[in-house]
C-alpha cells in the first residue's frame, strides 16, 4: 500500500501545468498559448494564437482555448533581448492591428486559464489607466474539467465583465 501511495505522488508531481492568455479587445477574442522555459510554469505568450469574433459560439472558444492548453510546451528558450520579445508578441499585435503592446492594452481585457490535470483555474485581470494588467483574486475560479461549451461561456462572461468594469 504504501508504494502505490509514493507512486501516486510521484505520478502527481508530474503533472504540467499548461496555460492560455484569452484578450478580448473590440470584437475579437485572441486566445494565446503560454510557454515556460527550462522546464519552469508557462510565462511566455509565444502562441500559436487563435483569432475569434466576439460573436463566436462558446463551444468554439472554449474548443481554442482548450486546443491552446494543449500546445503548452516547458521547454521555449527564455527571450534573452528586448528584440526577442519583440518577436514573441508581434504577432498578437499584428492581428489586433496594433503597433505597440501599450495600444493593445488600453482597450483589452484579459483572463489566464491554467490547467494541471483535470482542474482549470480561470484568473482575471483588471487594466489600470495606463493599460497594465493586475490580477483580481476575488474574481478567480477553480473548477474540475467542464465542456468547451461551459469553459468558453464562463470565460466570455468573465471578460464581458472586465470590459464592463475597465472600460467605465
């Protein structure tokens, strides 16, 4: 008994975390896998990213972000320059037709959704006036594994939310 326990828990231990960024700007949502380094949490939004109308159903953008959890990679090199990072969120940029993270950010709402086994944990952000983003405790939520219908319901209402409140 007591060596099915110590492999339960070297099993557990094992487990990565896989995460996704999802912005919501005008109207589009831009779901973008996140990356870690050296084996580390995912930090880095290097995509793939997914582009979605606001107008999308649910199950669809809770099928990208599932998909994008699933790119989650622990082994992206860590940008060693400003240049690098450039790189990194150009195309984010690009497809929200901005020229600089500040102008992306002043009108964007954000939301992580991290995934380690079969629990989801969806933490928001709120945006300062200066368009950075600051994580909201209160409004986090952990949940086992749902349907991509309910994942992207509840992450569309979290950020119609953030909108709302951001944008006063």
């Amino acid at each position: 008994m007591e060596l099915l326990s110590r492999l339960s828990k070297l099993l557990r231990k094992q487990e990565r975390m896989s995460s996704v960024s999802v912005y919501r700007r005008t109207d589009r949502f831009f779901v973008v896998t996140l990356h870690g380094s050296g084996g580390g949490d995912p930090c880095i939004e290097a995509g793939p990213l997914a582009v979605l109308n606001i107008s999308v159903e649910h199950i669809d953008l809770g099928n990208a972000i599932l998909q994008g959890l699933a790119r989650t990679t622990h082994n992206y090199p860590y940008p060693a320059n400003q240049q690098e990072w450039k790189r990194i969120t150009e195309p984010l940029l690009r497809a929200a037709g901005c020229k600089s993270w500040s102008s992306f950010a002043k009108r964007t709402s954000n939301l992580r959704v991290d995934k380690v086994g079969n629990k989801l944990h969806l933490a928001p952000s709120a945006r300062d006036k200066k368009g950075a983003f600051f994580s909201v405790t209160e409004r986090e939520q952990h949940i086992e594994a749902s349907s991509a219908d309910q994942l992207g319901s509840m992450v569309a209402s979290e950020l119609d939310y953030a909108a709302t409140r951001d944008d006063a």
